[in-house]
C-alpha cells in the first residue's frame, strides 16, 4: 500500500514520464520527454542545469578575482593541473586568436552569445558597425554596458539568439527590422552545455540567423577525442609517482566524472550537413587548431570550428604531404609552399605536443608563427595529433574522416541523475510527511532527450 502512494506522488510529478519499483526497496523513475526537451523551449530539468552554470559564472564575475583592467577580466581562467592562472602571455594570445578568428573577412555586425566579463566585446565593439554581445550572468551584462557605451549588451541564453529583445538590440536607431549579424560567436561557452542535442539547437539557429555568406565562429571547444589522454595529463601532473595502472584508473575515473560539455570536431561537421540538407543551403565547416606557443591544455586539448553559410566558391585545394616538402627543414617549406599558392593545402603535420615521439613533429606554435598571412592552422586528425596548414576558404569538405561512437560525452545525463532525485525527495515529503522516502534512481534520462527540429 505505501508502494503505491509513493509511486502515485511520483507519477504526479510534471518532471516525471514513469515511477516502478525496482531492486531491493528502491523506485525508478523515468524523467518525462518534456522536462529534458530542448524545443521548442527548454524542459525544466534542462533549464536547471542551465541556470546552475549560470549561477557558477555570476559568482565568478562579481567576485572578480582575476581582474587586471577592464579589457581584461581573466576569473575562472585557470590551469587543470595546477589549479594556476594562465599566464598573462598566454591569455593574451588567446584572446588575439579568438578575435582575429571572428574578424577574418571584416564583419560588420557581430553577434557573440555569451560575451561574458568582455575578454573579446572590448576589441570586438571598436572595430566593426555593430556589435551585440548577450550573457546569462546580469553582473557582467551590467558591467559591460557601463564600459561599452557604443555596443549593446543584453541578458540573454545561447539558445535565446532569435529572442524578440535580442532583435531589438540588432536593429539599427529609425529602422524597422533587425540587421542580420554576418558574424555569430560562440567562444567557450560550449563546455558549460548541457548535451550535444542544445549545443546542435544552438549552433543550428545561429546558422539560421545569420546571413548569407557569414560565419559562425565555436571558439575554444572542449576535444572529446583527447578526453583520455587530457584525463591522463592532469592526472600525471598532480601526482607524477603514479604507478602506470593507477594512473590508468584514475584518469578513467576523471574522463567519466567529466561535468562539461566535450565534443568531437565531427559533431560540428555533422551539424553542418543536416542544415545544409534541411534547408538546402552550401555549407563550409573548418575546424582550426590553436596556434599558442605555451604548452597547455587550450592549446593541446582544444579547437575552433567556423561554419560558413552559402560560402562564395572556391578553388580547389591542392594538397601537399608533409612527408614530401623538400629539404630539412619542413617549416620553411611549408611556408614557401603556401606562400607560392593560395590553393595549397598541406596535411598529415605530426603535432609535437600530441605525438613527441615522430621525428617529424613540428609544434603549434613554432609553425603557426612561420605560415603566411590568411593561412591558418588547422587540424588534420580529429584528436589533433595530425595537423593541416591552408587557408580556410580551401578546406576540403568533409574536412575530417568519418567518427565512429558517440561524438559527444552527456553531462546532462549524470545532472539528472543527481537533481532529479533530489527535487523528487523534496516532493515526496511535502506530499507524504508520514512515509519514509526509499532511494530513488533514474531509468534512461539520456533516452529521453529529444533533439527536435530546426526552428
């Protein structure tokens, strides 16, 4: 009888699709479709995860504990395996890179959805016609429309890029429509996603939104294919006595627990091919490696990735091996190569950072310092142990081979596991205050995360 109290309260839950007893005392529960849907709207369980990183980057900004100048805000901006901030140095080339990123072909109406403490809305802002930046933390959006006069910022989510008051801020003083942005940025704010279903809702609308022949820019994104060896990379560096089979355990623990958001560069090529399919529009999708000099992990275990919408034509690239540039030394070949012609396109680049042991390995930093002007770096194998070197109008789609298995982790799904029990514990005591409430777990919450169409 007290069973089916208990699992009558469960099922008048709004978040709940299902309530059955399970093993040895305890209830199951099933999260309805509605509550973890990302459209139209996002579900209440999603929003909460939403609004709890949210809640993270508030407390960042206001504490502003990494504050140098206005322009430069680095809070948060530190180290996984020694807890540190990142050099001064190295967070200004980052920045430089990230701005000369979405600059490339000189928008004039940038949109950034998640501007943040304003690391590139300051040099973004003076620099094209219009510049609209939107953050979920109301400190920082406060904060930057006191030192951005001319930009406009507003409170908003990633995936509120078509929101009427977002519109507002994009149409000009005297007219009667929104400007379409020629450039969207998204620059890391992907790990703080709840599952690669709101982060293809996101980068899709943008893709939308933008106009013809403008480019998304993902910035900074978390590379799931170096998941493992980042995992072991920290665990090695807090404690290098590890035995190799500890070390093993440990840095599996880690890459499971992982609570943001990692995404294979196939993910966003794929993205890319369903819009073009669904709205029959060319796409272009270009994933950049990092160029920094210092040995991180922004530079060993992250990329960029741009999304060009009706790209102009092309020519086709001519691809180079890296094996076959002449003389010894392969970077100043690499150079002249693509100095010589604007189609070249040089691949199967052995990264030094990711495979030390490939006598032909180059740096990041060391090659990305020698290419000429317009050529990027790029990567060349999803893991980033191969790099590419070409300018990106060049790329050959698809970019990357094909990825087997899952192209992204689901932090989501342990987020519900952990909230949906405790706010179902809440509800069962208001409701039964003269039962006792038995454990309770989630049956298939990943199962029930609906993608949903394109808007």
């Amino acid at each position: 009888m007290n069973d089916d109290r208990l699992l009558a309260a469960l099922r008048s839950h709004p978040w709940v699709e299902s309530a059955e007893p399970a093993d040895s005392g305890v209830l199951a529960v099933r999260p309805a479709a509605a509550a973890v849907a990302v459209r139209p709207a996002p579900g209440p369980l999603l929003q909460d995860h939403l609004d709890s990183w949210a809640e993270v980057y508030t407390f960042v900004y206001s504490a502003a504990r990494d504050r140098h100048a206005a322009d430069l805000d680095l809070s948060g901006w530190r180290a996984s395996d020694t807890g540190e901030p990142f050099p001064r140095e190295h967070m200004l080339e980052w920045i430089g890179h990230a701005v000369d990123l979405v600059l490339r072909g000189d928008p004039r109406t940038v949109l950034e959805l998640g501007c943040g403490s304003g690391l590139l809305a300051h040099r973004l802002a003076p620099k094209v016609e219009t510049y609209v930046g939107t953050d979920v933390a109301d400190h920082a959006v406060e904060r930057l429309r006191g030192e951005l006069p001319g930009a406009r910022i507003v409170v908003a989510a990633a995936h509120q890029a078509a929101a009427p008051h977002v519109m507002r801020a994009l149409t000009p003083p005297g007219a009667a429509e929104p400007v379409r942005p020629d450039r969207i940025v998204l620059n890391s704010v992907t790990e703080c996603f709840p599952n690669a279903a709101y982060l293809s809702a996101v980068v899709e609308d943008a893709l939308a939104l933008v106009a013809p022949g403008g480019t998304v820019v993902v910035g900074d994104v978390r590379n799931l294919a170096t998941l493992g060896a980042f995992a072991r990379w920290v665990e090695s560096a807090r404690d290098p006595s590890l035995r190799p089979d500890n070390l093993d355990r440990r840095a599996a623990r880690r890459a499971a627990a992982e609570e943001e958001l990692v995404c294979d560069p196939q993910l966003f090529a794929r993205i890319g091919a369903r819009f073009a399919a669904r709205h029959g529009r060319p796409m272009r999708v270009v994933a950049h490696a990092k160029p920094f000099r210092h040995d991180t992990e922004l530079t060993r275990y992250r990329y960029d990735v741009t999304l060009t919408v009706d790209p102009p034509p092309a020519p086709e690239a001519d691809p180079v091996t890296w094996s076959a540039l002449p003389g010894s030394d392969r970077v100043a070949a690499c150079a002249e190569v693509l100095a010589r012609s604007g189609s070249a396109y040089v691949t199967g680049i052995p990264n030094t950072l990711l495979d030390p042991a490939d006598p032909r390995a180059v740096t990041p930093g060391e090659l990305a310092a020698a290419l000429p002007p317009g050529v990027s770096l790029l990567l060349d194998s999803a893991d980033g142990r191969r790099l590419a070197a070409g300018r990106p109008e060049t790329v050959p789609q698809p970019q990357l081979a094909d990825a087997d298995g899952e192209l992204a982790n689901d932090p989501f799904g342990r987020f519900v596991d952990r909230r949906l029990p405790e706010e179902l514990t809440d509800h069962l005591e208001r409701l039964l205050p003269d039962l006792p409430v038995p454990p309770l777990v989630v049956d298939g919450a990943a199962a029930t995360t609906p993608e949903g169409p394109s808007r």
